[in-house]
C-alpha cells in the first residue's frame, strides 16, 4: 500500500464529512443525500485502507465495522445537536476523528497485536502496534457512547421504542467488539466474549431507563461500564489478570459511576 493513496483516503473522507455535514446546515433537505455520499466514500475508503486488495482475505472486512458504525453513529447524534455553534464545533471534532479512525484501520489491518502468548513488547514495532491497539479501544467506546446517547435521546424525546433500542444496543456492542476482541483472541473467543459484552450493556441500558438522569450521563455509565470488561479481558489475554486488578478496575468503575450520579442533574420522567 502506496504513501499518498493511503494519505488521500485517509484525508478525503474527513474533509468530505466536514463541509457535507456543514452543508446540511444551510440545506437539511440534502441530509440523506449528504449521509449517502459520507458513508460511500468512507466505505471506499475503509475498503482500501483495509488491505482486502493486497492480501484478498475476507478476514481484512472486518476494519470496516468501526468507520461506519462511527459514522452512522455522528451523524445521527448531529441531528439532535440544537444550537449551530455547538454542531460547527461538533463537525470539525468528528471530523478529525474520523481522520484517526481512518488512520488506524490502515494500521490494524497490517498485523494483529498478540500472537496470543505473546505478553512482552519488545521492540519499536511492537510499542506502535500497543498504540494502534490502545487508539483503536477508545474509537471504539466512543462509538459506542455516541451510539447509546442516539439511543436515550430517542426514547426521551421522541418516545422511541424500549425494544428496538435494547436490540440495536446488542447488536452494535457485539460487533464493535467483535472487532475490537479480533486482536487479541481468537476468533471463538472473540464471538463468546463480544456477545457476553453486548448482553451485559443491553441490561445496563435497560436499567438506566428508568433513572432520571440525561442521556449523556447515562451513555458515560454505559461505556465506563463496558472500559471495565474491556480491560478485564485485555490483562486475561495477556496472562496477567490476578484479583487484585479486578478489584481495582470495579473499584475504579464504582467510583467513576457514583461520581457522574452525584454530579448529574436528575430529571423528573
């Protein structure tokens, strides 16, 4: 994979996003035309970056799941943005993060982290494929924040379907981290551990429906929720789990939770 086709399909999208999105505020008729044109050219895109044309091992599909399930994800938290000066801020903020998403399929998709005994990162090499790992976790929990925040917002305000929206949370916190998993675990173990993931959020989402706190501060609690399996699981592939770190991991959520609870301001439904 050539430099500059990487760079362009790294940059064109981002740009694209940006002054599409931008568009759709001085025109919100054009905005499934300007989605379709988004989600093409981050498909062709994340296809390329992928490496599917030099190695043509459909395995390599799978660095697609996280640039569009990014951008559905925005795109639908864009709408509900209100105020114009809070979505510029918001286009520009997505939009160089898609750059990094971009940026880091190309890296992925070159290696897997862990040779699945492999505990050791020994060389230069192997700290970047650590980084590339590490950005990949957060883009991911990101995703997933802006997903579960599309969600409450829908049902409070728009009084969307309880069903629907604990299906849609089983399905995309399955498939995120499916792809997330890939790197460390084997396939099987990937699938196990990923439908575990997305059964255990689908019941945090459902509980916390009947809190009455934001949607935003209930997004937080789901992904500080899912960070912790997340971690549990990185120390498990790495032979380096004990008690002790699983106690301070639930520590640390506990606190992390009880401090977005305290600081909330809770609505009455």
């Amino acid at each position: 994979m050539s430099s500059w086709p990487s760079k362009i399909a790294i940059v064109v999208p981002s740009l694209i996003m940006m002054t599409g999105l931008e568009f759709v505020i001085h025109y919100p008729g054009t905005f499934w035309k300007i989605f379709g044109g988004i989600v093409g050219f981050v498909f062709c895109a994340s296809f390329y970056l992928s490496g599917f044309f030099n190695q043509k091992k459909l395995k390599q599909l799978i660095y697609l799941i996280l640039p569009l399930f990014y951008v559905s994800s925005i795109t639908a938290l864009f709408v509900l943005t209100q105020k114009s000066y809070t979505q510029h801020l918001f286009i520009v903020g997505v939009s160089i993060i898609l750059g990094i998403v971009l940026n880091n399929i190309a890296t992925l998709s070159k290696y897997h982290l862990y040779s699945h005994q492999e505990v050791v990162l020994k060389s230069e090499d192997d700290k970047r494929k650590r980084v590339s790992y590490t950005t990949n976790e957060a883009l991911v929990l990101l995703t997933i924040f802006f997903t579960t925040a599309n969600l409450f917002g829908l049902i409070y305000l728009l009084s969307f379907s309880l069903w629907q929206a604990l299906l849609i949370i089983v399905l995309v916190v399955f498939i995120l981290t499916y792809q997330f998993l890939n790197e460390i675990f084997t396939p099987s173990l990937a699938t196990l551990y990923s439908l575990i993931t997305g059964l255990t959020a689908s019941q945090i989402f459902w509980s916390l429906t009947f809190w009455p706190t934001n949607y935003i501060a209930n997004a937080v609690i789901v992904v500080v929720s899912i960070y912790i399996i997340f971690s549990i699981l990185e120390q498990y592939s790495r032979q380096m789990l004990t008690r002790r770190l699983i106690k301070i991991y639930f520590l640390l959520g506990i606190i992390t939770i009880s401090s977005i609870l305290l600081t909330n301001q809770w609505i009455p439904r």
